[in-house]
C-alpha cells in the first residue's frame, strides 16, 4: 500500500506541471500568427509534451 502511495504521490509531482505548461502552449497558440516561426515552435512542445504525458501515464498505469 505504502508503494502505492509513493507512485501516486510521484505521477502527481510530475503530471501536474505538465497539465500546466500544456495550458500555457494551448493560450499561446491562440495568440500567435499562423505559419509563424513561433507556430512552428509551439506545435513542436506540444506535441513533446503530449508524449511526455502519455509517458507518465504508461509508466505509473502498472
């Protein structure tokens, strides 16, 4: 049970983060222009931090 506990406590220190820079990426793409360098650069850490977060939740699933 006490392992138990640790994992949850560890996905949360992780995932939380996550959840917030993945919310800062959707607000800054609503704000910048389309086929700009910074789009470019957005889609790039989303879709990074989207794998991180499928990451996360593979491991801490077992």
């Amino acid at each position: 049970m006490e392992k138990k506990v640790k994992n949850e406590k560890i996905r949360h220190q992780l995932y939380t983060p996550l959840t917030s820079i993945r919310g800062y990426i959707q607000l800054l793409q609503t704000t910048i222009r389309k086929n700009s360098r910074e789009e470019k650069w957005l889609k790039e850490l989303d879709k990074e931090s989207k794998r991180l977060t499928k990451m996360i939740m593979e491991v801490f699933r077992s």
